[in-house]
C-alpha cells in the first residue's frame, strides 16, 4: 500500500506548505473581527466596574458599583491587555513597540485569559452561592463580552499548516489521527508569534532603563499580588491570570524585547531586581507574608546552587537537599542552642563559614568517589547519599550511634542570630516601617542571594564555567580537548554543595530547629531534592534568574495549593506536566537549549509555495 508520505511529490512532515488565509473560526471577516475584539475588550473592562452578584458572602465583595475588587480586578487587568494588543494589530503609532513578533496571537491568549478568568470567576459564584441565579446583571454582561470578544479573536489570520488529503486507503483510525494532527498544528499555529520578530529602531539609554525599572516594579507588584491572596478562589484566579498573561506577553515578542534589554544592561537590571525584592517587605502590613518570602529565598538560592551542578556542568544530582542539611546541622551544633551536645556558641559569621566548609567537604568526600560514573549511575549514587545522610542524623541520637543529632528529635531551640548587636529575632523601625523577625531574616538571605547569584555568574563566565558548559555538551570530545573532567566536575560539586550550605546555616536559624524530616528526596512541602531539581528545570537550567523565579513558583503555589488536600500534588503535577509539554526549556531560558528544542520548528520557514484549493 502506497502511502501520502512515500509519495516523492508530497511534502515531508518537516516541510509544511504553509498559508494566512483565515482565522482558527471563520465566521467572520478579519477586519469585523478585529472591531469586535476591541469592543468586546473594552466592554468587559467596562462590565468590571458593575457588581457581579448580590450576594455579599462570595470573597472579595463583588456588589460594589464603580470599584472593581477581587477577582473583578484580574479580569479588568487582562481586558486591558486584551485591548491594548488589539489597538496595536491596527498598526497605531507608537504601540508596535508592545508586539514586535505581531498582535494577533497576543491578542488570542489575551481573549483567552480574559475569557477564562471571568468563566471561572462566574463558576464559582454559581458554585458557592447556589446556582447563576446569583449573578447581577454586570457578570452576566462580562461572561457573554469576554465570550464574543474570545471568538472574534479566533477569527483573526494566521499562518496555517497546509493539510495533505486524507489517503483512502488507511483505515478510519488513521484517517482520525491524520485529522486530528491537522486540527492540532492548526491550533498551535493560531496561538505562535510568527518569527522573527521585526527589527525596532533603537531607544536612547535613559528610556531603556527606564523600561527595565517599570517592568521590575510590575513584577514586583505581581509578586506582592500572588503571594497576598486572600482567599482560594483568588489565588485560583491570579493563577489562571497570570499564565495566560504571560503567554499573551510573550507570543507578543514584548518578553524577547525585554530579555535583550535586560541582557544588554545585565548589571543594572540585577541591582535592579535586589532593590525590588529588598523593597517587598515594605509592601507588608505584618510578617505574615515575610515568612513565605524568607523560605522562597532560601529554596532559591538552594535551586541555584544546584544550577551549577545540573545546569552548567550536566551532572544529575538527586541527594542535593542533604548539603543543605549539612550547612544545617552543622551551624546548630555550634550555634549555642541547649539541645546541641557540642555546648559552643560561635558567632554569626563563624557558624556560617563552618556550615558552608562542612558541605564544602562533604562534597568532597562524596564526589571524590563517585564522580567518575556518568548519567543514570551517578544519579543513583547521589540519591543514596541523600538517604544515608537522613538515616546517619536519624541514628546518631546516643542510642544507636553517638551522641551528636539527638536522632529523630533533632536540635531545637536554637537561637536568633545576633550580629554585632542587631537582634534578628527582634521588631525593628526603619524609615517609620515596623520589620518584624522574618524581615530581618528576609534581608540576611538577600544579601546571601546576592552573594551567590555574583559567584554564580563569575564562574559560569570564566574557564571553569566553560569547562563545565563542555563536560555538559560531550564530555567525551572535551576530555579529547584536555579538560580534566574529573577536577572539573568535582569543583563543581563542591561548589554547588558549599552554597547549599550557607543558606543552611540561615535555614537552621529561622526555624529553630533542624530535623532528619526536613532533608527528604520527595515531600509535600520544599524543599526537598526533588522539587530542588524541578526548579531548576522549570526555572531554565544554566540561567542565573531561572532557578530563583522556578523556586519562587514551586515553593508559592503548593503553599497556596493546600485547601485541596489530597488533589494537591495532583493538580500541581499537572500543572508541571503541561508546563514542560509547552515551554520544555523553561520559563526563563538559556539560548543553546531554546534553539535545541525548536529546531524543529526553525527549519524550513517560511515555505516555498502557498497551498492550493482544496489541500
């Protein structure tokens, strides 16, 4: 039987003929839909300002006229995005700057977060309050806009994969996975930014910087946002929001625009970030939220020590959370706390230069060993590491080994930090704002952050970077080359596991007490070495922002996640699972691995000959 494929004037799956000929609906005319996408937007950022139920027991008090609140907000901020990406699809003067890759499929996940965030929001009214019949006439309004809007924006052009016939000959499982193929390019055609994007005209220094401080104060307030929910449905929401939002921004070219500024004027924008996140304690009205951002810093700069060690030099390590546990330990045994057999208490930056030297050679201890196997068999040996550090701590209480962890029960009561008379387990006053404890620790792991984004991007520049950049690539042909790859590898391991230390040495401190439980391969709660490992690959491996905006995310969302119990982890697995299906090199990625993972669709763009009627 003779096939489409092996038919010599068909084309091949990597050279699709392809065509802009009509939207993924065709119901209506591009230029209608374009006027209905704008005023459907524009409607629905009107209807927010209407009250969207009666009933003032649903979260956010959404029965106020002319003052959006709650979920009302999320969905006025992305029809505001909605419609300034429509403005922009009709060529206005000084908005190509917002969609340098093209407005329309901007403006598609625009209509599509808008749509979807007032859907739900409408949901769960219907859920809570006992039926639709809740509803005030301004949600309805904004359910039918947002729906109209979201359908018109589907009939805007795009390139379209041309479609082979259907071979007769296949049978009808085929011929529906034939189709369905086609129906599922056609749906991520409608949904890419076409590339390249076009070239703009250069922006004078000042305004450049001046976009870089605006976006990082947006940031900040979306972090301030999503971390100071009150409520499930919000949180909900602000997800739903925000990554639509971002996709929307993205298939904008706005990201890529923003990428190369912040690339070409690196160290502003990282001064830039520290000044925002030094800035985020001074959002709080209380320490509530202080403690989360304490922890996320912690988690990240854990994640971005084991950057070194997966993203840079490719070695797999499973059992990274038990340096962590090193750095710990070793800092509450020498930290005065009346638990520790040792009975010594050093100062602040002696303890912290014990936990880091502890891990530093327990790296090297480990390493020594072990890292002259490769790939699945390293990983194995790490993740056994990571059990005998638990087991060793777990067992070291006095009865079944020496007296040293105190087993099970760990060391507790350990003290604040006291450093050179600052109190951090104190409130203090600056500038007329009261920080309480968690803000001091808060600051101290911004300034460790700091400390360990600078080694970070020092080593990953110099010889030693690009020697582990080479054992990554093909250790083999580096090896050919005269890099010792095992001097090399344990450096990095080393390295890696010498952060993971010093933010122990903090961790031991803001908790009081450091326990076996907390250094697990897999929990419900990070960090642990699996969600280490998972914000590193969802963050963008072998970036420097990566891994800390991965570890932001994986330690904020199942802390927020909680309310749902036992469908936590599963509903937070899938949103990982959909993740890496649709961004596999990561939120924020590294130029090699974006260019592996879309090779594919770089080649052969655009195509030679339009299709014809009927193909």
């Amino acid at each position: 039987m003779t096939t489409i494929s092996e038919n010599p004037k068909a084309p091949t799956a990597e050279e699709t003929v392809k065509t802009a000929d009509r939207g993924l609906i065709g119901f209506l005319p591009e230029r209608i839909a374009r006027a209905v996408v704008l005023a459907g937007a524009v409607l629905t950022v009107a209807g927010c300002f209407l009250a969207w139920t009666w009933d003032h027991t649903f979260p956010g008090d959404l029965t106020v006229y002319g003052y959006p609140a709650g979920l009302q907000l999320q969905v006025l901020v992305t029809g505001v995005l909605t419609a300034v990406f429509a403005l922009s699809s009709y060529g206005i003067k000084g908005t190509g700057w917002l969609t340098p890759a093209g407005a329309d499929a901007a403006v598609r996940f625009g209509a599509l977060a808008t749509f979807a965030t007032t859907w739900f929001t409408v949901g769960a009214i219907g859920i809570e309050l006992g039926g639709l019949v809740n509803l005030e006439p301004g949600g309805v309004v904004v359910a039918v806009t947002s729906l109209i809007t979201l359908l018109a924006a589907l009939c805007l052009p795009f390139t379209r994969p041309a479609v082979l016939p259907v071979d007769p000959e296949d049978t009808g499982w085929d011929q529906f996975k034939h189709r369905a193929g086609n129906g599922w390019a056609s749906f991520k055609a409608a949904f890419a930014a076409p590339r390249p994007a076009r070239k703009l005209p250069p922006l004078p220094s000042a305004v450049e910087i001046l976009i870089i401080a605006v976006a990082l104060g947006i940031a900040l307030s979306v972090f301030t946002y999503g971390i100071g929910t009150e409520y499930d449905e919000l949180f909900l929401g602000f997800l739903i929001t925000a990554g639509l939002g971002f996709a929307a921004i993205s298939a904008s070219g706005l990201l890529k625009q923003l990428t190369q500024l912040t690339a070409k004027h690196q160290n502003l924008s990282i001064a830039g970030a520290f000044i925002a996140a030094a800035l985020f304690p001074f959002t709080q009205t209380d320490d509530q939220y202080a403690t989360l951002g304490v922890y996320i810093l912690i988690f990240a700069t854990v994640a971005l020590g084991l950057n070194i060690v997966v993203g840079l030099a490719g070695l797999l390590d499973l059992g990274y959370v038990a340096f962590l546990g090193v750095g710990a330990y070793a800092a509450a045994l020498v930290s005065g706390a009346p638990t520790s057999p040792f009975g010594v208490h050093f100062p602040f930056w002696a303890a912290i230069l014990v936990g880091a030297a502890a891990s530093v050679v327990f790296g090297v201890l480990i390493g020594a060993p072990t890292l002259r196997l490769r790939g699945d068999y390293l990983a194995i040996v790490t993740l056994g590491f990571g059990e005998i550090f638990r087991i060793t701590v777990m067992n070291t209480d006095g009865t079944s080994g020496p007296d040293i962890t105190n087993g099970s029960n760990g060391i507790a009561s350990i003290p604040n930090l006291n450093f050179f008379g600052f109190d951090f387990g104190q409130a203090h006053t600056i500038a007329g704002f009261t920080i309480g404890r968690f803000a001091n620790y808060f600051f101290l792991m911004l300034l460790i952050t700091a400390v360990v984004v600078l080694v970070f991007k020092r080593s990953g520049n110099s010889r030693i970077g690009r020697a582990w950049v080479a054992i990554r690539e093909d250790e083999t042909a580096a090896l050919a080359m005269g890099i010792n790859g095992f001097r090399v590898k344990l450096i990095a391991f080393a390295l890696g596991a010498g952060l993971a230390g010093l933010a122990g040495t903090v961790q031991a401190h803001v908790t009081y007490t450091v326990t076996p439980e907390q250094y697990l391969f897999a929990g419900p709660i990070p960090p642990n070495s699996a969600f280490l490992l998972a914000a590193v690959v969802l963050g963008g491996m072998g970036t420097m922002s990566g891994p800390l905006v991965g570890a932001a995310l994986l330690f904020l969302i199942p802390n927020k996640l909680q309310f749902m119990g036992e469908y936590q982890l599963f509903a937070f697995g899938v949103a990982l699972v959909l993740i890496m299906r649709f961004r596999p090199e990561g939120i924020i990625a590294d130029k090699r691995r974006q260019l592996e993972f879309h090779e594919h669709e770089e080649k052969n763009e655009p195509a030679a000959t339009p299709a014809k009627a009927g193909v």
